[in-house]
C-alpha cells in the first residue's frame, strides 16, 4: 500500500514511526531524555566529522579536552616526522645521484675510495629516512583508526551548556543614557565657529 492510496485513517507502513501533532503535545518532562539522546546523536556524528579530518577534534568537541589534545600531537608529530624523514629521503637521494655521477668521472683510486666511502654512508642514512618515514606513516594511519575507534566506543558526549541557557551580559549603558544603577552624566560641546 502506497502512501498516496492510504485511505481515511489508515497510515502508511513507515508513517507509524513519525511523530504527529498530539505525539508532540504530550511530552512530558520524563521524555526529555529521550530528546537529549536525539541531540547527542548529531553532536556525536559532528564530532566524528571533525575527527575524520583532524584527530582528537571530536573528542575535544564531546568535552574530553585533554583525550583531544593527546591525539591532536601524536597524529600531527608522526604525520611532520613522516614529512622531515621523505624530505630527507629526496635530499640524500639527489646528493646519492651527485655522488654516482662524480664516482663514474673519477680519475684517481684515492678520490674514488674517497667518493665510494661516501656513497655508502648516505646510502645508510638514505634507508634509514626512508623506514622512519614509512614507520611514521603507519603510525599516523594507526593513530587516525584509534582516534575514530575511540570517539565510537570510549567517548561519551560531557554535553555543553546550550547558549539559550547561558546568561546574556548586559551592556554597559552610554554616558548621557539613564540607566538605574548610574547617575545621569550628559556633555554638551559648542560647534560653533566663533
């Protein structure tokens, strides 16, 4: 049965699960929870958009300040080790290239120990930027999962005061205005040119 052939008080199959008008009007304070749960569902979803681009935002959008923090460093320090190791990488690559070529045009045995002595230690230093660089993905990949893992199931929503709820501070009133509280002060400056 369609939605459009149901007949006079009758109700479509998935209209039953939507509130209607006396549903709303008879809430009463011990459904509030209810609504609250409704509420942090999409303050969890948020969070865990923030969280999908920047770790540890969620947990710090759910009040878990510190949780937050904790991922927001680790996931950026591996993430900037990783950069500094593949800079490093391309750099010791190109002076591994430099050093080849000269080793190939190299005339004497002296220099060419000298070149080959070289090649091997930035060779050394080049697989090593290169494992600290892949170690350092990997853990920036395992902190993002535990991140999104930990804003799932570890990661209860602390709430947050609503800003209808918060005291709204009262400005202070403009000299000359009256106001309860101060005494009237008014300024008169003459414009006229003499």
């Amino acid at each position: 049965m369609s939605l459009l052939s149901a007949g006079e008080g009758t109700r479509a199959p998935f209209a039953a699960s939507f509130p209607t008008a006396s549903f709303a009007a008879s809430l009463t304070a011990s459904d509030t929870a209810a609504v609250t749960v409704d509420l942090a569902g999409e303050r969890r979803s948020t969070a865990l958009v923030y969280s999908c681009i920047m770790p540890g935002s969620g947990q710090t959008m759910l009040g878990h300040t510190y949780k937050g923090v904790a991922f927001s460093v680790v996931a950026f320090g591996s993430v900037l080790t990783a950069a500094i190791s593949h800079n490093n990488f391309i750099a010791r690559n190109e002076r591994l290239d430099a050093l080849e070529y000269q080793y190939q045009n190299v005339t004497n045995w002296v220099s060419a120990d000298r070149l080959y002595s070289d090649m091997t230690g930035v060779h050394q230093k080049l697989v090593a930027d290169k494992n600290r660089r892949d170690l350092f993905l990997v853990v920036s990949a395992v902190v993002w999962a535990a991140n999104i893992v930990d804003l799932l199931y570890n990661t209860d929503d602390l709430g947050q005061e609503s800003f209808v709820a918060a005291p709204v501070p009262v400005q202070p009133p403009v000299a000359g205005l009256v106001s309860p509280h101060r005494p009237v002060v008014a300024f008169s400056i003459p414009l006229e040119r003499p």
